[in-house]
C-alpha cells in the first residue's frame, strides 16, 4: 500500500523546527486527555491538594518518558512510532472507587496487581493472531470515533446550557477553527495541509479573543517552574475480600486497554510507512510491552493508569508527517511541562469551542483511517456480519437507552462504554468463530525438502473429509508444495526445525496456514528474472512462486515472536 500524501516516513528525519512544531499541536490536542483522570477525581472527591499535584506530576512524568520510549525500538521496547501516552478514561469509574474505598494507594495495588494481563497477552500474542486482526482493530478506531463525537459537539457548544447568544459565538469560533482546517485538507498544497492545524488553532484562538471568550485563569495562577511536595501515597498492603470485585473491574479495563492499543498500533503502522505492506505483529508486541511498562510505572508512583492514545493519530495524515523524530520531541514536551506548571495550564485555558472544532474534523480523519483498516484484507461474509455486530452493539452501549435497570450499577459504566463493549464483542465472537469445529487435517514435519511425499499423503488422506474435487485437491497440493519449498529452503535445511500446516473447510475455500519458527522474505515479495537464460539459481527458484499466486488468493505471512505463518485461501 503506498502513501503518496506522506511528506516524512516513519524512519526518516524532517527538520528540527518542523518536528517541533508539529510536536506542540500533538500535545495541544491530547493534553487535557493526559491529565484528565487526575482532574476528575481532583473534582469528584475529598483528595488532599498536596497529593493531587504530586499524581498530576506523576501522570505528566509517566506520559512524557513512555512516549518518547514509545518513539524508539530500545531492547524491545516501543512500537518506535509517534504514539503519546496518558490517563484513560476506561479506567475512570474504577479508579474513582479505588480512590473511594482506600486512596491512591489502593488506585497503585489494583493497577500492579491486574498489569500481568497486559505482559501475558503479549508474548502469547501469537495465538490471538486471527482473533484480534486489523479487521478487529479498525472496528475498536471506528468505535472510538463515534465515541469522540459527542465528545467534540460538548466541547464546541459548552454543553448547551447557555443562551442562544452565547451559543452562536460558541458556534462561530468553533467553525472558525473547523472550517479552515477542512479548507487545508481538502484543497490546500503540500505546505498548507502541513500546517493547517497550527493554522487552525491560531483562527480559532483569534476568535475566541475577538469574541472576549479567551481567558487565562489557570495560567495567570500557576507559578512557571516548580516540583510538586513529595507526596507519595504508597500501596495498599492490606488486601481483603472486599477488593475482589474492584479487581475484577480493573482486570476488565486493562484487557479492553490492551485490545484497544493492538488496533491503536495497527492503524499507526498503516499511516506511517509509505510501503506498507502488512501488519507487524513484532511492533504491536514491542509497543504493548512499552504500554505495560508504563501501567507498571504508574502504579509504583500511585498515577492513573496511562494507555496509548488514537485521537491525534490523524495529525500524520493530516500533516503527512510520521518521523518518529515527532514522537520523541514530543516526550521532550511533556516532561518540560511537568516541570513548568505555567506553559501546562496555558493548554488547559483552550477554549472549549476550538477544542471541539478541531476534534471534529480529527475525528473524520480517525474515521477514514479506521475503514483503511477494516478493508485492508478481504472480509468473509462471516467476519463482515461479526464486525457489523459490534458496531451495532458498540452503537446501543454508547446509546445507554437498552433494558434500564438490567445492567447492575457497579458495571453500568463499563458496560457504557462502547469501546469496551463493542471491542469485546468483535474478540469474543472473532474467539469463537476461530475455536469451532471445522473439517480439517494438519501435520507436523522436518523443514526438509525431501519429506515432501509425506506433506502429500497427508493432504491425500485428508481429501475426503475436506470434501474436494480432484481440481480443488491440485491446486492446493500446488500451493502446499511451494510454500513449504520456500519456508523449508530458507537458510538451508536444519535437523531440530519444524514446519507445520493446517488445512481446513471454509465458507470461502480451503483455509491453509503454514507455520514455522523461523523468519523468512516476505512471500509476497518474488519478482521473475528478467531472462530465463541468464537467471541466477535464486531467482529461478522464485518460478514456484509465479503458479503459487496462479492459484492461491487472501495471502497473508506474519511474524510474530521469530515465528512465521503464511496463510492462504484456494478453490
């Protein structure tokens, strides 16, 4: 897949002031969002104002260093992408109770006991590798969009309780930050659409102070540098019965956070590299061992649960900038702004209205990015009718308006949640359409050329109970063969390597996925030698290949954790 609107690729180093740039309206955009579960329970509960500034500290320093982290590949660690982390709201009811029941310290103990789900869930990504697929992960970005949405229309109309006159100026300033956005996207050069949100943001920040609605009283009150009073709150020690079911809901948060940033991680790899070809499952487990890193930091400082964030992805769209040089700049950001309380209540005195009508048109791009996702490998009508489900059920949980008084009250706003429901909704029946019985037969062999009779009398043996036709049966015996000659002649032919093939009967063909723990070139990438002649012996093993792609169709070859799968469909 090539991206010709994308200026800067993810490995490549634009200049030092355009990164920095674009990494202050990353950071403008998400930067309510990080310290947003402190400011909640800051204005929900009793908490002493020592604490609060020593977590809001702590939040801001967890965020700043994950995200840079986030931006390298540093023994395994980061997705090395432009992912921000912060505070997330699944976490919010949960943690409000946390707080309630026990302090910051009992919010520490749940976050350190329930994280090795996240570690757990990651080096066995493996076996979710065709549950949790860029299908799954495009409909978690879409049900995240339409959970921005209402959010957006709040912030852009002031919630609606002022009168028609206020409402109008609210209005105008929002359009006056939406509408010259909209303009850059759709017909503006290469520079216009580069710097169309800080263009945006500036017309809309105009507005507000042309309309008088531009105020600063976080800012004038809050000194330029400063360390917040050592206030750590410690961990909750003294574990009772009583927390069972606190620990369930974090349990439950985290397992949605983590399916959340697979999607997260997908969709980044997809807008960040020109050749995109496929998904890498080794930069989702890098980046969710940074993600888990960062839940582990939290809790050792008493923070909020941080999670990788999705809303200012669209910026690299928008911009066509992805350098990870943004990402790491960006860290750099936020740890100044946890040392400098001033320039982080300047962000927090945006006007709400601008705020709305950049997430709008954030939004349409998350939109567009989550369809790149869902269409990116052809859907089965089985998977097409699972991933309309859960839209359908993510849409009902957001409505909040099926069978009242059914939910119980402890779980209501989860179970509100339409990320939460719809994402487990598309896990758990992706989980079972892949655990049910299917016709099927599958083997274990040397990674030897010379066992390749034995790979064909199993497939022969199994040809009745996969119910195929002699043309059906050679062309999979074609394609078998070529595969396992290609995954099987990498490197050369080792006495302890394996290679393993499962054949079974679907509604789209005849399902083949071959499986060995070794990598190899990406099968999708042979070309044929320009004279037949004059061919070296390398590229005239790649002719199998050529009737490979004759006969087989949906070819996919992952690696995840030095494994390699390569699964394809025939008649």
């Amino acid at each position: 897949m090539q991206h010709d609107s994308l200026r800067h690729a993810v490995d490549e180093s634009p200049s030092l002031g355009l990164c920095a740039a674009l990494a202050l309206t990353h950071v403008l955009v998400i930067f309510d969002g990080i310290v947003f579960i402190p400011n909640v329970i800051g204005k929900t509960l009793d908490v002493a104002p020592d604490t609060l500034r020593f977590v809001t500290f702590g939040t801001l320093l967890v965020a700043a260093v994950f995200t840079f982290l986030q931006s390298r590949r540093t023994l395994g660690i980061g997705a090395g992408f432009i992912l921000f982390t912060g505070s997330y709201s699944a976490f919010l009811v949960c943690s409000l109770d946390a707080v309630r029941m026990g302090g910051f310290a009992t919010l520490a103990t749940m976050s350190l006991l329930t994280v090795p789900l996240v570690f757990l869930y990651t080096f066995f990504i493996r076996f979710f590798r065709h549950i949790i697929t860029p299908g799954v992960g495009g409909v978690v970005v879409l049900l995240i969009a339409m959970a921005m949405v209402p959010v957006a229309l709040d912030l852009w109309s002031g919630g609606g309780q002022d009168s028609p006159e206020a409402t109008r100026i609210q209005f105008a300033i929002g359009l006056a930050t939406a509408l010259p956005m909209t303009l850059c996207l759709l017909f503006g050069n290469a520079a216009l659409r580069l710097w169309g949100p800080l263009l945006a943001l500036a017309c809309g920040y105009g507005a507000a102070w042309a309309a008088g609605t531009l105020h600063f009283e976080h800012f004038t009150a809050a000194p330029w540098f400063g360390l917040p009073p050592l206030a750590w709150p410690g961990l909750e020690l003294e574990l009772t019965t009583a927390h069972v079911p606190l620990l369930m809901a974090f349990a439950i948060a985290m397992f949605v956070s983590v399916i959340e940033n697979t999607g997260n991680i997908m969709l980044v790899q997809r807008i960040s590299r020109r050749d995109f070809r496929r998904v890498s499952y080794d930069d989702i487990q890098s980046g969710l061992y940074c993600d888990g890193l960062s839940k582990v930091a939290a809790g050792l400082l008493g923070t909020a649960v941080p999670s990788v964030y999705c809303d200012n992805l669209p910026l690299v769209e928008m911009t066509g900038v992805a350098s990870r040089r943004v990402g790491a700049l960006g860290g750099a950001l936020l740890l100044l702004l946890a040392f400098m309380p001033k320039a982080g209540a300047f962000m927090l005195d945006m006007p709400g209205p601008v705020m709305g009508g950049f997430l709008v048109v954030v939004v349409s791009m998350l939109f567009h990015a989550g369809i790149g996702l869902v269409t990116m490998n052809r859907l089965s009508n089985q998977h097409g009718i699972i991933l309309g489900l859960s839209m359908a059920v993510g849409l009902v949980a957001q409505s909040g308006s099926y069978f009242p008084g059914l939910v119980p009250g402890s779980l209501a706003p989860l179970l509100g949640n339409s990320v939460a429901v719809g994402g487990f909704t598309a896990f758990g029946l992706s989980a079972v359409a892949w655990l049910l019985p299917k016709r099927s037969v599958g083997g274990t062999f040397p990674a030897r050329v010379d066992v390749l009779p034995e790979m064909q009398r199993l497939l022969e043996a199994g040809r009745a109970r996969l119910g195929l036709s002699r043309e059906s049966f050679n062309a999979l015996s074609l394609c078998c063969e070529e595969v396992f000659c290609h995954m099987a002649g990498e490197d050369g032919a080792q006495a302890d390597r394996f290679l393993t093939i499962r054949v079974s009967r679907t509604e789209d063909g005849v399902f083949t996925e071959m499986i060995c723990g070794h990598k190899m070139d990406d099968i999708n990438n042979f070309a044929l030698p320009e004279s037949l002649f004059n061919a070296k012996p390398d590229e005239l093993r790649q002719l199998g290949m050529v009737l490979f792609a004759g006969y087989a169709r949906d070819v996919k070859h992952i690696e995840i954790s030095g494994y390699s799968f390569i699964s394809f469909l025939t008649p």
